[in-house]
C-alpha cells in the first residue's frame, strides 16, 4: 500500500494501525470496495459514451497510425517547450 499511487490513504493506515487491526482490516475492505465501485461504474460510463461513436470506429481506425503520430509529435513539442528554461 505505501508504494501505490494513492498515498494519501497511508496516514489512515497508520492511524488505524495504532488503535487495532481489526480496523486496519475494515478500512482495507472500504477501500478497495470503493475503489471497484469507482473503477467498474468510470468503465461503465466511458464505455457507454463510446457506444454512441460507433459508427466512427471504421474511419478512425484507419487513421489510427497519424492520430498516434500526431500525438507523439505534439507531445514531444509539449515537452520540449514547457521543459525548456
């Protein structure tokens, strides 16, 4: 848990670790019922917006390799520009 990306559920740890681990336990099964719930209703939702883009899917698909181009080049500019004192 404390190498994860979401560190700021470590001082909860920590504090639910010092009064006993049955708490320690509790609180892991809220979090990673939160986190499921969280996860499964965002793919939910994104999924169902591209449901409605369907029917772009054939043309995007064939433009996918200038699309990824683009980006890589935009990012690349991006990075140089913000980075670049």
């Amino acid at each position: 848990m404390f190498f994860s990306p979401c560190l700021e559920i470590e001082a909860l740890y920590i504090l639910a670790g010092h009064l006993s681990w049955t708490l320690v336990g509790w609180l892991s099964v809220l979090y990673i019922t939160i986190t499921l719930t969280g996860m499964v209703a965002w793919v939910y939702i994104v999924y169902r917006g591209l449901e409605k883009l369907n029917r772009n899917w054939h043309r995007l698909e064939h433009s996918s390799g200038i699309i990824a181009g683009v980006i890589l080049i935009a990012t690349g500019l991006l990075s140089f520009f913000l980075h670049s004192h």
